[in-house]
C-alpha cells in the first residue's frame, strides 16, 4: 500500500465523500475504485482497436484467397 498526497478542489473533496459514504466505502477505496475503472475502460479501448486491426487484416486476407478459392471449388453456389 502506498500514501499519495493530492492537492484537488474542495467540490471534489466534497464529491469524493459524498461518493464514498453513499457507497459505504473509505475515500482511498473510492478514489482507487475510479482508477480501477479508468484502466479497466483503458484496456477495452486498447482490445478493441487490436481487434479491429486483426478483423481488417484477416478481411484483407480473405479477399487476397478468394480468387483462388473460387478456382478450386468453383463459382457454382452448389459447391458450398
């Protein structure tokens, strides 16, 4: 566990109090819970645009295979 000493306004002071006790939590609990969070929200960005890369990857990939693939089943839907 470590102390941090932060200087913020006393509305956020307020805030922060008026948050922890509605939630029956300690300030150090409530402010560690908003960072938890604001990570937690930073790795679902971070993921998701990782899966957007590799969803645009494979679909380049896909086009670049299908000519060929049409060659050995052929262009009839019956094949599938």
């Amino acid at each position: 566990m470590a102390k941090l000493t932060v200087s913020i306004s006393s509305d956020a002071r307020k805030r922060i109090d008026y948050r922890a006790e509605q939630l029956g939590v300690t300030r150090s609990a409530y402010v560690e819970g908003l960072v938890a969070a604001d990570a937690q929200t930073e790795l679902e960005a971070f993921l998701e645009e990782g899966y957007r890369a590799l969803a645009a990857e494979n679909g380049r990939f896909a086009e670049s295979v299908l000519p060929v693939a049409w060659e050995v089943v052929g262009s009839d839907d019956t094949a599938w």
